[in-house]
C-alpha cells in the first residue's frame, strides 16, 4: 500500500476543508488532474476510498494551493526513497593481477591445448568420412541445385593461444582485487570414440540424402533444361539434411572441451581472497 505524507503546510490545507461544511464534487481540470496524481501512487484496491475522501478537498483548493499540495507530495518522497548505495570500486594491485593470472593461465593453456586436439580430430574426421563439397550437384545452362555440404560448427579454440590468454583472461577474470577459482568443470578430455562414431553416421546420411537427390533431380531434368520441381527436390534435400547438422552438432558440443565453457564461468565467479 502506497502511504502519502503532506508537509504541514499543505497538511492543514486539507484538515480546513475537511472541516468545511459543504463539499464541492465538481473538480476544475487542475484539481482532477491532481487527483488522479495521487491515486496513481496508492495500490488499486484502496484508490475508491482515496478518491472519496480527497475529492471533496480538492473541490475548494485553488491552482496554488493544488499545486502546493503536489510539491510537497514530491519532496515527502523524495525524503523517503532509500539512500543509493555508493560502492567505491577497489584496484587490484600489481601483485593481486599475478596472484590471479597464475591460477587462469596455465588452465587456460591446458583447456587451449585440449580443445584444439578435439578441433583437429574433428576436421580429420569430416575430412575422411564425407562426401566432398559440390559432389551433390546437378547444374545446366544458367542454372544448378544441389545439396549443401554438412559443415557441422562447434565450440573452437582461437589460432593464438597467448592472444586468447591476455584478452580472454584480461576480459572476464576480475579485476578488482585478489581471487580464487574453481576450474573444476574445465574439460580437458573427449571422447575420441563417440566423436568418430557420430561424424561417420552423420556423414554415411548426408550421403545418402544426396545420393537421392542426385537420382530425383536428374530423372526430372530432361538433358540441359532446368529441373521443373528443382527447387523443391532442393528445399526438402537440404531440410533434410540441416536435421542431420543439428544431431551432429549437439555431440560435437557435448564432447568438445570447451562446449561448457565451464572456463569462462570459473573466471566470472571467482572468489575474493580478502
């Protein structure tokens, strides 16, 4: 519930007219506008009475005294708004920087490590197991459909890992003084296994998919002339295969070391060493 306080000068404007023998209920435009002012601040509930009881004062105060009444609401509140906080953001010292990169960065060289063994393995494996972009075409004068390649996207590292330690680590690390990190959820493994399984499975589908389109889309050509369904041949191979993607690239998350980023996460909550 919304509480209003009047200053003393206004708060005797109001005791006067409550003390006046006859209410005026027909509000001037200024005095309805006040009115509905101060029921804007009180919950709904309680607005009826509100109104019944300020109405009939309003009705006999004048634009001043109106106006009065509402700079003294507005200073009221003002004097009962709690206090903003200051907070006075503490640097961290030299030493407090080199206490906190000591602990991120060997994790991070280890988590970069990792994860560009699994970005390696993954190009390796897509490489040997599926079907070379283009392969999957048909074309003719001025025209070609075709199956686009798998190309799943996972969670990579960044070509420089010094580079990925000073921007990375400088950007989400604190800042502001001495911490303690938990890199315990860190992935510094994969897989290799299941990661092969599930490449080879995607790509011996993605083949299969094209496979069939190669054979539909060429039976609807007839020679060099456009397709006449091949758009939709296209469209429905393609969908098909974006489902594939999708599986892929949900193992490849799940196994990537970096796909937590558990390591980022460590280093936004880090614990302050007091």
């Amino acid at each position: 519930m919304s509480v209003v306080r009047l200053r003393t000068g206004a708060c005797a404007l109001v005791i006067s007219a409550l003390a006046h023998p006859a209410f005026a209920q027909s509000l001037q435009p200024v005095q309805q506008q006040a009115l509905d002012q101060v029921l804007a601040t009180a919950a709904p509930e309680i607005r009826p009475v509100m109104r019944a009881q300020l109405a009939p004062t309003l009705a006999i105060l004048n634009e001043a005294q109106v106006s009065m009444m509402l700079q003294s609401m507005v200073e009221d509140s003002a004097e009962m708004a709690p206090a903003e906080e200051v907070f006075e953001e503490k640097a961290a010292s030299p030493e407090d920087l080199a206490y906190n990169r000591a602990q991120y960065e060997p994790m991070m060289r280890m988590a970069w490590e990792a994860g560009k063994a699994f970005d390696d393995f993954v190009v390796a494996e897509l490489g040997e197991e599926c079907a070379a972009d283009g392969r999957f075409a048909v074309f003719g004068s001025a025209w070609r459909y075709e199956v686009y390649p798998l190309a799943p996207t996972w969670p990579t590292v960044s070509a420089d890992v010094d580079l990925e330690i000073d921007v990375v680590g400088a950007s989400y690390a604190p800042q502001d003084g001495r911490y303690d990190f938990d890199f315990s959820d860190v992935r510094l493994t994969f897989d290799a296994a299941a990661v092969e399984r599930g490449i080879a499975a995607a790509c011996a589908e993605y083949a299969s998919i094209g496979e069939a389109f190669l054979a539909e889309a060429r039976a609807d050509a007839a020679g060099d002339d456009v397709p006449p369904n091949g758009m939709r041949m296209e469209q429905s191979a393609n969908a098909k295969v974006g489902a594939v993607r999708e599986r892929l690239e949900e193992l490849l998350r799940s196994q990537a070391p970096g796909g937590n980023y558990a390591l980022l996460t460590a280093l936004m909550n880090g614990q302050r060493v007091e």
